[in-house]
C-alpha cells in the first residue's frame, strides 16, 4: 500500500516506495534488484534516520560504512542508486538540500582482477580442444560466441531462421531468460538489435547444423540453463588447453579485444557488440586502446626518425 511520506519518517520507507513507484516495471529485472538490494543495505545501516535528518553528515558515515565491505565502484554505484531518489525528495520538499552534494566515495582496494580474456593463439588453443560433435552441444555455443562476440543470453536465444546463409549474416533480435525461465526477452537496448556478419566456415558448419531443426525454437536451449553450466565446460577446455581460465562473457571480451588488435575501428567493434555507444566501448577496452595507442606513437616515432 502506497501512503503519504512526511519528513519525519524514515528515508527506507521512502526509497522503497520510490523504487517501487519509478523503477520497477522501468528497468530490467537485473537492475531493479539492484536498487532492491540498495534498500537492504538501507535497512542494515540507517534503518532509521529520518527523511530531515538525512544530511550531509549522515549521508558520508552512510557511504562510509558501506564502502568497508565494498569496492569503490560498487560504492559508485550505491551513490547513484540513492541520488536519483533523494533529488526527487528534495524536490517534493521532504528535504531542505540535496546531502549527496560534495560526497565523498572510498571503497576498498580492488581484488586483482582475473584475465577476462585471451590472445589469439591462447584461443586458437582452446577451439582446438572443442568436441564440435554431429549435433549441436555447449562446444559450438562456445564456437559461435568467439567468433561473434555475442552476450550469453543472445547466444541462448539464436534460432535456425536467425541466420541468413546467403548473405552471412546473424540476426540479433532477442535474448533469453535463462535466469528466470521465462523465454524470450528483448535485447538489452536498441543497439543490441543487428546483424551480425559470420564467415564462411561458420555459415558452412551451422547450415548443416539447424537443419531440420524448429525455425523458431533457440538451438542451445532444452530445458533449464545455467550460465554455471557455460562456464564450468568452458573452463575445463581452458584447462585441458593449457590457457588461462576465462568465462563465457570473457569469449565476448576476447572477440572484441582481437579485433581491436587487429586494427578494426571502435565504431565498428561498438555496433558488432551492440553496446548503446562508442563510450561504452571505449571504458570496457580502455586498457587496449591505450596499448594500441603506444604502438601508435612507436610508429611515428620510427617514421619521423627517417626523415632528414
């Protein structure tokens, strides 16, 4: 039951409410529960400091004592998840000033973060360990993943009349819910929806493949999937390989660093991805193109030193 939220009541029951009024049925089911577990974290550590008591002071321990168990990114992320409904509260008068203003974000130092993906022989190692057998196995969604950069989920839900043999190309339209079991789901935005070029050996092996097969049934789905399953097949051909151990997602991240490598612009790798924009791209393979970029300078270095 949704009621009258004064100043003196306290900022949980207001933020429950907000999350309840402007996120859910707004946003994907992944991201609202993470203003739902926001609100948790709300109702471990100020469960009540009241709407006019939320200032900047109580705002700061409030980041504080979360960011002792958390990264700093995370702390980011619970900041912003806030701030949209303390501005909103702000406005409607239940609190004289935005305490979010001048907030300090800490966290704890980051783990060290495993490779999330391969060099080109490293994958060339690990497709060669793959058992690509008569019918179609988690192996050949392991195949179509590297070679297209594709999310799990879209993976999940490619269909045989997804694929168009004669001008090789995928069609991107749909994701899966593997999570909730509820079928298919839209793509994650707009850009997610494309076509996805695929070469010759792969239009070869998957026309023979989806033969036969429902048109528009998924090819890897029967019955409930486990991303857990992907990866755990997925890690114990990187073991048998010989290459360090990455995950399903890292398949996309490994496709989308070679081409990168391989001198393919950040449009072109942004649209075959389907992120929503360039920036996105970019912030992902920060690290690659600055090294793509200290090659760069090498070159003109070497080039400017050849003249006279």
């Amino acid at each position: 039951m949704m009621r009258e939220i004064c100043r003196t009541d306290p900022f949980c029951d207001y933020y429950k409410q907000w999350v309840s009024i402007y996120k859910e049925g707004a946003v994907r089911k992944v991201t609202l529960k993470k203003y739902q577990l926001a609100y948790a974290w709300l109702i471990k550590l100020i469960p009540e400091v009241t709407m006019e008591n939320l200032d900047r002071m109580a705002y700061q321990r409030l980041l504080n004592a979360y960011a002792e168990s958390h990264e700093r990114q995370t702390v980011m992320d619970f900041h912003h998840q806030l701030k949209g409904a303390i501005l909103d509260a702000v406005d409607e008068g239940l609190m004289d000033r935005d305490p979010t203003r001048k907030a300090i974000v800490k966290g704890k130092v980051p783990r060290e973060k495993k490779k999330k993906y391969l060099n080109q022989f490293e994958l060339h190692k690990l497709l060669s360990d793959l058992d690509l057998t008569p019918r179609l196995n988690w192996d050949w969604m392991i195949l179509l993943i590297a070679k297209t950069g594709l999310r799990f989920s879209e993976a999940l839900a490619v269909t045989p009349k997804d694929f168009d043999f004669a001008h090789q190309v995928l069609s991107i339209n749909k994701t899966w819910d593997y999570k909730e079991g509820t079928g298919f789901l839209p793509t994650k935005n707009k850009s997610s929806v494309r076509k996805v070029a695929i070469d010759w050996q792969l239009i070869v092996q998957f026309s023979e493949m989806v033969k036969g097969l429902p048109e528009g049934q998924p090819i890897f789905v029967h019955g409930k999937v486990y991303n857990s399953t992907a990866n755990d097949i997925l890690a114990r051909h990187c073991a048998a390989a010989g290459v360090p151990t990455i995950s399903i997602h890292g398949l996309r991240h490994t496709h989308a660093s070679l081409l990168l490598f391989a001198g393919v612009s950040i449009a072109s790798v942004a649209r075959r991805l389907g992120h929503s924009s360039m920036n996105t791209t970019q912030k992902t393979y920060l690290h690659i193109i600055q090294e793509l970029e200290n090659k760069d300078v090498d070159l003109v270095m070497r080039s400017l030193s050849g003249l006279t």
